[in-house]
C-alpha cells in the first residue's frame, strides 16, 4: 500500500457518500431551503447571527478540527495503518458525519438551543441537568488542557505566539469591515487572507519570547501566557460571534485548506509506500509510555474521535453553528461536509507516519511527539516536490498551533452556553430568581468557566484525568446520537441511521471507561478513578431514562 493510493481511495469514497448517504439524510429530515432559520428568526447580534456559507463553514470546520483529527490517528498506528484506516473511512462516512449532520439538524429544528436543552424535551429535566454537567465537565478540561499545551507552543516556538497575536487582532479589523460597513466577503478575503500570511514572517522575524524579553524561567513563561489566553478566550466567548470568533476562525481554515491541498499534491506525486505493518496485533503497548496496554477493542475507538467521530462536535453543531446558519441549504455541506474534510486530515496525519518502519515510528514517537511526527512526514513530503523542509515544517506546525487556539475560544464560549443552560428552569428559557439570573450572565458565566478551567491548568489537576477525555469524548458523542434516536422515534422516522451508531459507540466508550476505572483502581490513581466513575454514573442513568423515554413512545 502507498499514501497515493490511500488518499484516493478514502476521497472517493467520501464524495460518494456525500452524494448519496449525505443527502439521504437531509431528506429523512426534509431539509427545506424555504425554511426560516433561528438565526433570522431570533438574530440578537451577539450568538445568533445569519452569516454567510464560506464563512460559517471555516468557523465550524476551524472548530471541529484542532488538533485532534492528527493526534488521534498518529498514536493510533501503534495498531497498524489498516485498523486506522478502516475506522476513519467507514466511521466518519456512517457514523461522524451523521453524528454532526443530525445534532445540526436537531438544533436548528429547536430554535438553535443546544443537544442539552433538547433533551429535557424528550427525556425530562432531570435527563437534561446530567447531560448538561456531563458536556459541562468534559469542556472545562478541553479548555484547561488547550491552554497548556498552546502556552508550550509558545514557549518553545516564539514565532507562533507572534503570529497568533497578529491572528487575533486582524480578526476584529475583518468582522467590521464586512459586518458592519459591507465589505464585500471576497475583496474583504482577497486583502486579509494575503495579510494572514505576512503575519506569519512576521512572527519568524519578530518571535515573541517572553523567557529572553523577561528573564523569567521556562515554567513561568507557561503560566504567564496560560493567563494571557484565558484573558483573551474571556473576551472571546463574551463577544459579539461577528466581531472575533467568525472572522479568526474563517481567516485561520485558509491555513487549514492550503495546509491539506499541499499534502494531498505532495502525497499524490511522492505516492509514499507503507513500512509499518498493515496490522500489529488486537494488543500492543501504550505509545504514551503508559502502565496500561492498549487493546484494539476498544481504545483504538476513542483514542481516534476527530477524523471518525467526536462528541465535541455535538457542542459546536448545536452550540454555535446552528445559530448562525443562514439557510436550511448550507446544512448538508457544513454538517456532513466538513467532517469528511477532517477523515481527509486524517488520513494524511495516518500516511505521514506510516512511511516509517514499527521501531522508527516508536522512537519518534516517544522522543517528539505526535505533532511533530505529523508536521516531520508532511513536511518530508513536501520537500520532493520542492518546498524546503523548514518552511514546510513550520507552516504545518504553526498551522496546527492556531487551530489548537480555535479549538481553545470556541469550546469556552460553549462552556459558557452549558453553564447558562444548567441554571435554566424547567421548561424555560428564562431565569426565575436572582441567583439564576446573575450566574446565566454571560459575563458572569464567563468568569467562573475562565476561573475553573484556569484552576485546573494551573494546578495541574487537568493533566491528571486527561487520559480519561477520549472515553468520554466519545461517550459524549453516544449520549448525543441517543438523544436523535429518541426524537427520530418519536416523530415515526427511520431512526437506525442513528441508532446504529449509537450502539456501536456507546459500547466502546463505556468499554474504554470501565477499562480505565479497573485499570486505575489496581495503579491506585484515585483521581481517575473518581472521574471515571462520575462519567459512568452519569451517562448509565440517562441511557436509563433515555430507555424508558423510548418505551413510553413506542407504547403512545
């Protein structure tokens, strides 16, 4: 097998799919273009914003994206490229896309209100309360664990912090420009999208490292620039969506888009040929250095979400896409859509390490990391067809370091939106007492989501139970497809488009929980065995509920 042939294989297939499954879908549905959106219908200028396809797909794509379809996928060779490539082909087409097409649709139907306040709708306050302090716990640690790890970044790569500076005020500059004096979208893209490019010579010429400017040590600079993100991700979730979260995140995916058309022309013409075995075995080590084994069935499942499936993206497609869609039409190609760019991310960070041999990749892997082993093979790639290493090199990592920030913004503006829920009452959208009214504050709201995630990056707890986050992840994404398949019963619809999938996750991601709550019980790591055993608890009773919801439909 080579990278040429792979790549092809996987885009075929999902134009395909798209065609065919996607639109299937849309059509179970009656995806209507006549249909008024809650952007139009309930516009307020700050979240719900009718906002144009090519902008409204970078924000979701810039989103959804991260780091995570590359991450996953590289640490996932450990089992061979066939098992990798067989998830990210068939599990994003079956299961990812339909997971975020059907979660945008749910919302949009539900005046753009999250996955969380649906619930309560067809499951019951109580249902939507756990759902919602399930999203709310697992977006305080994606929140607390990006800032670490950009803050690293910056720290051992100067020039990015300056570049993602000069990112975040272009941002503003844009949004006005086309939001509020009608700047149309491509002069506005035609003059900023070039200016986004010179800011990244501009960060290789002026790198902004704080360790020399300051005489600080490595370990403060990290906290000094964990403070700076979580003052600028503050003003980022309180924002007007125009004003910096759109615009960064649409300027930031044509990184993103160049990033992906020259791996795609470089793995074309390189046609790269596999060393690593199709197949390793359904039990390897741990490529993290870690206590525990990695089996097949089931980590291999929510060690890979971004690319295949991922609940986060529930979050986003309900959280803030859904509020912004302008036309029932865009649906389909930002939902479905976008998650099939992010399998072809995947499979690119797959080929870009499975050119090295079993014992080359561990030993990349264990001294460098799984971004640096992506940004290496892309890179290398890149070279044959002649672009240098180093300028391929850093453009691929300063690439992944800006979505990582976009990841960073968009997931505490979520939080913010879970808190703001979970202080709702039942059956409302407005708060009944003083308390309620002050904590659903947006600002307020933001704050205490800023102050807790800022605890947990700081302290240090964040890392402890991290490795929890792909389990429930992944359970996230389960809970989520449930919650479509309870109202696709209701309403008499062919609901195994997503009962299926949901069957299939919410047994690995509980696999995978229960593995690491033995796992950790025996290593005696109490703090994972306490949040283990906090998503279990949760996400076992609202299948129950969920369960008896179903049973009194089909009874009706």
């Amino acid at each position: 097998m080579n990278g040429a042939l792979l790549i092809i294989i996987g885009i075929t297939f999902f134009l395909i799919s798209y065609r065919i499954y996607g639109r299937y879908i849309t059509g179970v549905f009656n995806i209507e273009e006549s249909n008024e959106t809650p952007a139009h219908k309930l516009s307020d200028g700050v979240d719900y914003v009718p906002t144009k396809f090519p902008v409204l797909f970078g924000h979701h794509f810039a989103s959804i994206a991260g780091a995570g379809p590359i991450v996953g996928p590289v640490l996932g060779v450990c089992f061979g490229w066939g098992p990798v490539a067989l998830w990210i082909i068939l599990g994003c087409v079956f299961i990812g896309a339909v997971h975020d097409l059907t979660t945008l649709i749910i919302s949009v139907r539900n005046e753009g209100r999250s996955i969380g306040h649906i619930v309560e709708k067809y499951i019951g306050f109580s249902g939507r309360q756990i759902f919602l302090l399930f999203c709310f716990a697992t977006l305080l640690l994606v929140v607390a664990i990006f800032s670490i790890l950009i803050s690293k970044i910056f720290v051992a790569s100067p020039s990015v912090a300056t570049s993602s500076i000069i990112f975040i005020l272009m941002a503003p500059c844009f949004g006005y420009l086309v939001y509020k004096k009608n700047l149309s979208l491509l002069k506005g893209s035609l003059f900023f999208v070039p200016l986004l490019f010179f800011g990244i010579y501009l960060g290789t010429v002026y790198p902004l490292n704080i360790v020399e400017l300051f005489g600080v040590t490595t370990s403060l600079a990290r906290q000094i620039w964990i403070l700076v993100l979580f003052v600028y991700v503050f003003i980022a979730s309180v924002s007007p969506v125009w004003l910096l979260l759109q615009p960064r995140d649409y300027l930031n995916s044509y990184l993103l888009y160049i990033m992906i058309i020259l791996g795609f022309i470089s793995i074309l013409f390189v046609a790269p040929a596999f060393k690593m075995p199709a197949f390793v075995g359904f039990v390897v080590d741990n490529p993290q250095k870690g206590e525990l084994r990695w089996a097949l069935f089931p980590i291999l499942y929510v060690t890979i979400a971004c690319g295949a499936c991922s609940g986060f993206h529930a979050l986003v497609s309900s959280g803030t896409t859904s509020k912004q869609i302008s036309s029932e039409k865009h649906i389909l190609p930002i939902g479905y859509g976008a998650m099939l760019v992010e399998g072809i991310l995947a499979l690119m960070a797959l080929i870009s390490v499975s050119v090295l041999t079993q014992s080359e990749f561990i030993s990349l892997l264990g001294t460098k990391g799984p971004v640096y082993a992506f940004a290496n093979g892309l890179a290398g790639f890149m070279d044959k067809i002649g672009i240098s290493f180093n300028i391929g090199y850093t453009f691929v990592a300063l690439t992944i370091s800006a979505f990582m920030l976009t990841t960073l913004d968009t997931a505490t503006r979520l939080t913010r939106f879970t808190l703001q829920e979970i202080c709702l009452p039942k059956n409302k959208l407005k708060y009944e007492n003083k308390v309620a009214t002050f904590l659903g504050n947006r600002y307020v709201a933001a704050f205490i989501v800023v102050f807790l995630s800022g605890y947990l990056a700081l302290s240090g707890d964040g890392i402890k139970i991290w490795p929890v986050f792909g389990a429930s992840n992944q359970l996230l994404a389960a809970l989520s497809l449930l919650v479509v398949t309870v109202i696709m019963i209701s309403k008499k619809m062919n609901y195994w488009i997503v009962l299926l999938p949901f069957l299939f996750m919410i047994f690995m991601s509980l696999s995978a929980l229960w593995t690491l709550f033995i796992g950790n019980i025996i290593a005696r790591n109490w703090p994972l065995v306490i949040a283990t055993f906090f998503l279990l608890l949760l996400s076992i009773i609202l299948v129950i509920s969920a369960v008896f919801t179903i049973k009194k439909k089909v009874k009706a």
